[in-house]
C-alpha cells in the first residue's frame, strides 16, 4: 500500500476507535453497550475491513469478533460481558495504532474466547 493510503487509513481507523471510546464513556454496563450496539457496530464493522488493508490483521481480527457479537446483539440477543470486553478491548485497538508491534496476543485470546461462548 501507498505511503499516502497508510496515513489516511490510519487517520480513518483513528477517528473510529474514537468514537468507540466516546460511546463506551456513556456506558456503564452491558444494557448501555446494548442500546448503542449499532452504532458500535458501525465502527467495528468499518475497522475489521479497513485494518487489514494496512497491516493490523489483529485489529482487524479483534474488531471482526466483536463486529459478530454486536450483530447478535443488533438481532436482540443479550449477551453478557459485553461491556467489560469492549472496555477491556480499547486500548488494546488504541495502542495498535500508536505503537508498531504492539502484543495484542492477550487481547485476542480473551475476545476469541468471548465470542466462541457466545451462542
């Protein structure tokens, strides 16, 4: 990819992980992340394809899980946990964006689990 795509995917993926944190900072549990699960997912969803583009295949990876979720969610299933994971889950997509090579190989491991239990 081009120098120039790289910057404004990089801006673009910044911008929606700022929103994420703006949403997740009116919530307080796993009801408020439902009542705003589209929104969320609108964001996760355009990280998942656009991460990759540039290199950050864990994000992307982290963002597809919970992109998953958020459609069931979105369908009207209430699934626990899904607060903490998203608010576990920030600064991990913030610190990927910040710093090359950031380990996000905990992150992943407890968002794979998370979404593998969901039903």
């Amino acid at each position: 990819m081009s120098d120039e795509f790289i910057k404004i995917a990089t801006a673009e993926i910044n911008e929606e992980i700022s929103a994420i944190s703006s949403i997740l900072n009116s919530c307080t549990a796993n009801e408020d992340v439902f009542q705003n699960s589209k929104e969320l997912q609108s964001h996760t969803h355009k990280i998942k394809g656009l991460a990759p583009m540039m290199g950050q295949e864990e994000l992307g990876s982290i963002c597809s899980m919970l992109d998953a979720v958020l459609k069931q969610i979105n369908d009207g299933k209430k699934i626990e946990g899904i607060y903490d994971i998203f608010t576990e889950s920030l600064p991990f997509m913030k610190n990927s964006m910040s710093e090359p090579g950031y380990d996000m190989t905990s992150i992943i491991d407890k968002v794979t689990n998370f979404s593998s239990n969901v039903k």
